[in-house]
C-alpha cells in the first residue's frame, strides 16, 4: 500500500451543512401591507420573524441567520421567488431550509410544478386563512425537524464508522507496508480530525542510539519528522516518556516554531498522552495537543487504545525484524564482497562498493582507503565510509607520517588495540578527531608485490580488532587490489571512450536540431510545401500539401505518382510544373467540389532545385488556398453591380423629370412643375436610404459599425417604433396589431440598431401587404439549452414569397419585386441578418405566397463583445 493510496484512504468528509434554527423564519416581501399580514399571521406564535424586502436581502439574511423556514413571494421587482428559491438549492449553506411559495395570482398548476420542481416544501395563493397558513408552516418545520435529527444520527453513525475504518484501515496498513514512518503520519492526521486535536505527536525512543524520534501532525495534515537526543539517560523509554511526554512536546513546539503556525500558545494542561506499550514494555507515546482541553467520551478513548496497540505492535515488529536483518545483511556482506570487487569496472564504484562492504564485513564503524600517489609521494583518501566519512574523503598525508605511512612504506599489516595509548601513532589525521577512535586495523593493498594504498578499520571500541579480522581483511584485499587495477584501466579506456561519445551525440544533437527546425518550419506554412525528385518521385510534403492532394506521405515517400492520382487537376498541374524546364513557374487550377469538400482555387509556384550550376535535381512546388480571395473579388463584383443598377434607376428618374423641369419650364402649370419636383424628391430619399442602406453594410462588413452594448427596455423600443410607422400604415389601411409580453423584457444590445431591424421589418410587412390587410409584431421571452432568449415576431396578411424566392430574400440587392412598382432599395433584410447575426441571433422565416409572411427574430438576452 503506498503512501498515496493511505492518504486517499484515510480522507474523512467534506464539511457539514450549519444546523438550521427551527424557532426562526425569514419573510420575503417586497410590499409593506403584505409583511404586515404576514406578520399578523404569525401573532402570538412561537417563531422569530425576520423580514426581507427583495431576493438580494434574502439571500444574505438566510446565510446568516439560518431560518429553517423561508416564506416568500413569488412576483417581486428584479429577481423572483424561484431566483430566491433556486439561488438557496445551490448554496451547501443554506440548501436545507424549507421554503413556502406565496402568489397573489390564480394558481396555475405549471407555476406550482415549477416551483415544487425547484425545490419548494409548499405553494400558497393568496388569500388564504390564518389557520390553513399555519397548518402549512408547522407542517413544514415538523418535516425540517426530522430532517435534522436525522442528518444528526447519521453523522453520529458516521463519526462510528469512521473510527471503525481508521482502526481497520491502520492495522492492515501496518501489516502490509515496509516503512512504518511512511503510513504513520496520514493515519495520525485523521485521529486528530476525528478527535477534534489540532496536534498529534507520535514519539519512539531508540535506546542503541539514545535518542527519541518524533512526528509532529499539524493541522492540514503538515508532517514533522525529526529526533531528540538524550544521551545521558539509559532508559529512555521508562525515565522519559513516562514523565516528561508534555515538557518534550512543549520543547518541540517552541524549538520549530509552531505555536505561530497553530495561532495560539499551548498550556501544559491541554496536552494529554497515551503510553504504546508491548509486551507490557513501553516503546513509545502518544500526545495530543489542543486550544482546549479535549473532552473525549468511551468511544475516543477506545480508538485511542486500539490505535495505540496497534501503532505499538508494529514498532516492536519493525525493531525485531531491523534486529534480524541487521544480522542476515552482516552475513550476506562478507560473501559478496569478491563478487562485488569484481562486477564492475568503474572505479569510483568499486570502491565505494569495496569500503562499505569492509565496514560491514568487519563490524567496523568506519572505513578508510588510500591510494598512494607516486608523483608527490602521498597518501590519498580516495573513499571512506561510516563516522567521518564526509569529512575525510579527498585528504592528504606524507608517505613519512602516521600508522598509515608506516604500513605502506612497509607494506606490512598493523593492529592497534588503543591508538590513544600509542604515542607513535597518536592521532590518525584530523578530519577524524570529533570522533574518539581507538582501535585501528591496517592493511597494504598490494598488486603483483608493489603497494598501490592502505586500507583501514577504526573502531571507538578498544581492542575491537585481532588476528581473526586480520586474515579476513587480507583476503578481502587481495581480491581489492586487482578490482582496483582493473577499475583504473577500464577508467583510462571509458575516458576515451567518452569523448568519442561526446563528440558523436553533439554532431547528433546538431543535426536533429536541424531536422527539427525543417520540420517546424514546414508543419508552420499555411501554404502546402511537395518537393519531387528529377524522376517525379515524392521526397516529402507538409501537412497541408498532403490535405490539398489526398496523398499519404508515410505510404508514398520515395514512390512516383501513381495513376490514379493523375485524375485528379491538382495533380496534373504538379506534373506540368515538374516537367516544365524553367527555373520557376506558376499556374491556377480549380479543383472541383467533391461530396466531402467543396470547390478551391489553388496557386502553384514551382521552383528548380539546381546545386550550383548542374542540372536540376528536382522541383520544389508551393500550394497556395486562393479559394476566399476569388470569393471576395467575386463578392465585390456583385456588390459593385448591384449597387450600380441600383443607383442607376433613382439617377435615371432624376435626370429625366429634371430634364423635363428645365425643357418645359414655361409651358408647365404650378401643379404639373410641382408633381415633378416631389417625384425628383421621392427618388432623392430613395437614393439617400440605398447609400444609407449600402453604408451600413459596409460598416457591418468591415466590423467597423460602433455598437454600444447596453441594457435597455425591449417593449418601449418596439413601442416608439411601431408609433413613427402607425401613420404609414394607417394611410395604407392596414391594421397594426402590437402584442406586448405581461412582463417588461429587456435586452443588452445597441438600441438603435434594434430599432433598425424592427423598422425594416414592420415596414417591408407594410410594403408589401394590401390595403385592409393587417400586420402583427409579437415580442416573447424564451431559452434554450439553458440561455435566455428573446423572440421578435412580425406576421402580416400580404403577398407571401414563393419557396424559390424565400432561398434568396436576404442576399443584398434581391427583391421579390423586379418591376420595382414598390418602393424599397433590396437592402432592408439583408441589413436586418447582418446586425442580428453581429448579436449571435437567427432569423427565421415563414411564408405562404397569397396568405403572408412571419419573420421571427431570435436574439440572446445577454450577448458578448
């Protein structure tokens, strides 16, 4: 079980819902008399009242204050009843209160399901007697009530299963894991959830090394690990932790610093301990630290004990079991000490390996190897292990000095029982003076008969070593000096050996830093990149090259083109390029739609590849995706002959009746000169609405129309709207029908140009329906997939459009009248799409030719930038 999988294990519960107050209700109402009933209603009960005006005050009292009963209007100013009721279902705080709807309206049953759907205990319609209402609210509470008692036995059975799980969950952990000190601490943070301690402090004497280890569980499971040492007590476990477990914690806390983690200073008397005991022996402690003193009943204390025997157990089993291996690893070590000189040739290994295992083999509590260094005459630590080593590797001593010197110039063995005691060898060398050694083993390391180093034993015990461990040590240092020979060799040869290797992985690195920079750079171009051979063979191609072609890279590499592909004009124009002997080229292709993929223009470049001035080695052909640049100058000749014919006809009128004014001046009556210039008018505001019309659509296309997104009330647009166009249709005979919502709408949109689409609407409907006919706008709230919607509806009884036409009406420039007998610039729709669509809404339309039209707008509440 690894420390991961215990922590998921061990994790307890998120936090609990805050218990209601069941003498308490908040009521929600924005109008005076009505809280006044409402309180009259609860005169002389047992409840306190809390009174909220609107949803917003609402929300923040039922926080607060925890009512278990909320009873609420529906219709009030801004946010309803069911914003209310939904904003309290969400919120884990205040979830759990009772909520009773109140309506003045007749009671729909859609509104009741809506509101008991959302969550609501009860739906009330207005007027209602004083005891029916108290009936309800003391149903309710009765229901609240049993809901908290439940939610109160069910954290109680919780809270026993949790310690059930935390007993059975450590045991096996315990059991199962190799490292106690692993698994202890997640185990050790949830008894202190589960015992409400801010601290858990585990503490485990080691009397072979006289000390205690300590771990420290700060809240947030934070873990502290670290050890304290009393060496001058025999019996840590029965003199220290019996009596001074409080003073030891309070020691901690102040030597780390963790009273200012925790936010408070501990006293003696909230620190309460449990002995883990053994085998009636005591092998450790337990300590809780908290702000208070803990109250613990029958069912703590039993998990405590149960945790502690557990916890006790197992640090008497991890003991033994370190005893026993500690024994086998001393035995295994003398066997694999040749075989390890001799399975590697690295020589800072072998002699790693060979310092350690001498330690091991000799119970020794230190390790020493030197090397002699001819050149200055000296004696090189070259490895040690064990007390001091850190300190002494890299030291250096005179071949003339010391016990060390002295066995190497002799190359004999020598055994000192007590360095202390011998003046000749006094002190072995200063980085190992902290430590008080005195009995030293010394042994040349010799190869073919010449001394190549020293090894030694020290142990702080005198008189450690004799002759057994002597012929133990020359045997091992037989096997020592060969490995050390063999290691410096193989040395002198992986030297070399590196820097060939060196020499190769930095040319290889070059190399795929290069290829990959290609390749980023080909996998970059928008445009498709196919290189060919001299012989039309495929040498590569980037991703786009493979998209435009249909072609596989991975399948066709290094393969000519096969027949198949010749069918397709991309490919023919690959070709051409490749076989055409100038040095670049370029040509057009239109590929035609597919069922997949619809119609392209591409443009090929092509270039020779020619090193120097041989001849061509293949051809380098750039695919360019022309498609939307043809659309556009398609797009834009059609617009400009649009336009054209469009000014044209208004022009064409002004020129002749101007024409006409100046000729027949004279001959013409006041009323005939008259007619003719308010026709030259009419077509004058014709002109000016098609260069207004053509403007916004400009505007529009370029994104440079200046929208101001702001909040407004839909229904008095629409109102100011249809009131300029009532006239126009009364002067028509039509009947103009506004059907406003029951509620006020609002929308965050640019106000006018909103006005705008409607105006085209309301006044295509006027154009085109007869005298007598009738128009009707609608405007109508709605959703979908959860976002508010808004639906502007405008239907008439006019002319209808065919189906062929209704696939056309909103391209610019169309009318469904070509004698053009009813005024109008072809612009008004497709203004109305473009403005709606820069506001992520639709436009849907509805028609039967003789019997009308409805176009329904459909535009989000809410819109983004």
């Amino acid at each position: 079980m690894t420390h991961k999988q215990i922590a998921t294990i061990v994790d307890i519960t998120g936090p609990e819902a805050p218990e209601l107050d069941l003498s308490k209700i908040l009521l929600v109402d924005d109008v005076p008399e009505n809280q006044v009933l409402l309180r009259y209603m609860f005169q002389d009960s047992e409840f306190k009242l809390s009174i909220a005006a609107s949803v917003n005050e609402a929300l923040a009292k039922a926080r607060t204050e925890l009512p278990a009963l909320i009873v609420s209007d529906i219709q009030m100013p801004g946010l309803s009843g069911f914003d209310l009721l939904a904003a309290l279902k969400t919120d884990e705080r205040t979830k759990n209160i009772g909520v009773i709807l109140v309506t003045a309206h007749h009671r729909e049953s859609r509104q009741v399901s809506h509101g008991l759907n959302l969550g609501a205990d009860d739906y009330i319609s207005r007027p209602f007697m004083r005891d029916e209402f108290m009936s309800r609210v003391h149903a309710v509470l009765r229901v609240k009530a049993a809901e908290i008692e439940t939610r109160r036995q069910a954290r109680l059975v919780t809270r026993r299963n949790q310690r059930l799980q935390l007993v059975n969950e450590l045991a096996l952990a315990v059991n199962s894991a190799s490292d106690l000190q692993a698994i202890l601490p997640p185990f050790l943070a949830k008894l202190a959830q589960l015992i409400q301690a801010e601290v858990v402090v585990l503490i485990l004497p080691d009397e072979e090394k006289k000390e205690l280890a300590a771990h420290v569980v700060l809240p947030g499971g934070k873990h502290l690990a670290t050890s304290l040492s009393f060496t001058a007590v025999n019996k840590i476990s029965n003199q220290i932790l019996q009596t001074n477990v409080p003073t030891l914690v309070l020691y901690l806390l102040d030597q780390y610093q963790l009273e200012k983690e925790l936010g408070f200073s501990v006293p003696f008397e909230a620190i309460q301990d449990l002995p883990l005991t053994s085998r009636e022996q005591m092998v450790g402690t337990l300590a809780f630290v908290s702000q208070q003193p803990l109250t613990l009943d029958e069912a703590d204390w039993t998990l405590l004990r149960s945790v502690a025997s557990i916890i006790a157990v197992a640090v008497e089993n991890a003991r033994l079991l370190d005893s026993a291996q500690q024994q086998v690893d001393d035995l295994i070590a003398l066997n694999e000490v040749g075989r390890a000189l001799t399975s590697t040739l690295d020589l800072e290994q072998v002699l790693k390996q060979t310092t350690l295992l001498i330690q091991r083999a000799l119970l020794s509590e230190a390790a020493l190897l030197w090397l002699l260094d001819e050149t200055e005459q000296e004696l090189v630590l070259i490895a040690a292990s064990g007390l001091g080593a850190s300190l002494a590797t890299g030291y250096r001593l005179p071949l003339d000095e010391r016990l060390v010197g002295q066995v190497a110039r002799t190359g004999e063995p020598h055994i000192v029982a007590d360095i202390t005691k011998d003046e000749t060898f006094l002190t072995p060398f200063p980085p190992l003076s902290p430590h008080q050694f005195h009995s030293v083993l010394s042994m040349p390391l010799q190869i073919k008969g010449k001394t190549i180093g020293v090894m030694q034993a020290l142990h702080q015990k005198v008189n450690h070593f004799n002759h057994d461990d002597l012929r133990l040590s020359y045997s091992m240092v037989s096997s020592v000096g060969i490995a050390v020979e063999n290691a410096r060799l193989f040395n002198e040869v992986q030297t070399f050996s590196r820097q060939l290797e060196g020499m190769v992985a930095e040319r290889t690195r070059q190399l795929a830093e290069e290829k990959e920079k290609s390749e980023a750079i080909l996998a970059s171009m928008a445009d498709g990149l196919l290189v060919l051979d001299a012989q039309d063979r495929i040498l590569t191609a980037n991703k786009v090259a493979e998209t435009m072609l249909n072609l596989n890279l991975e399948e066709q590499q290094g393969q000519p083109v096969n027949p198949a592909q010749l069918k397709h004009p991309l490919w023919q124009c690959v070709l051409q390029l490749s076989s055409n002997p100038n040095l670049t080229n370029t040509a057009m292709v239109d590929v035609p739609a597919t069922a997949i993929t619809p119609a392209r223009s591409i443009q090929a470049h092509s270039a020779k590849m020619r090193p120097g001035t041989q001849e061509s080695i293949g051809t380098v052909i750039v695919l360019r995706d022309i498609t939307s640049l043809t659309e556009v100058e398609r797009l834009k000749a059609r617009f400009m002959a649009g336009v054209t014919h469009e000014l044209k006809t208004p022009l064409s009128v002004i020129r002749l009746h101007a024409k006409n004014l100046m000729t027949y001046y004279d001959r013409l009556s006041g009323s005939n000169r008259a007619d003719l210039l308010t026709a030259i008018q009419g077509q004058t505001i014709l002109l000016e609405q098609l260069i207004e019309d053509i403007l916004q659509l400009s505007r529009l296309d370029a994104g440079l129309n200046d929208t101001r997104r702001e909040t407004f009330n839909l229904i008095e647009a629409v109102n100011r709207t249809l009131t300029d166009l009532r006239p126009l249709a009364e002067s028509k005979h039509l009947n103009l029908i506004w059907q406003p919502p029951p509620t006020a709408l609002s929308i965050m949109a640019d106000q006018k140009q909103i006005e705008r689409v409607i105006r085209n609407l309301v006044d295509n409907a006027i154009k085109y329906t007869p005298a007598g006919g009738s128009i009707t706008v609608k405007v109508s709230a709605a959703s979908t997939n959860g976002q508010a919607l808004t639906q502007i509806r405008v239907s008439d009884t006019g002319i209808g459009i065919s189906p062929d036409q209704q696939t056309r009406i909103f391209e610019r420039f169309y009318r469904i009248d070509p004698s053009h007998t009813i005024p109008g610039t072809g612009l008004g729709l497709a203004i109305v799409k473009e403005i709606v669509t820069v506001y992520g809404g639709e436009v849907q339309l509805e028609s039967t030719p003789g019997k009308g039209s409805m176009f329904t707008v459909t535009l989000p509440v809410y819109s983004g930038d």
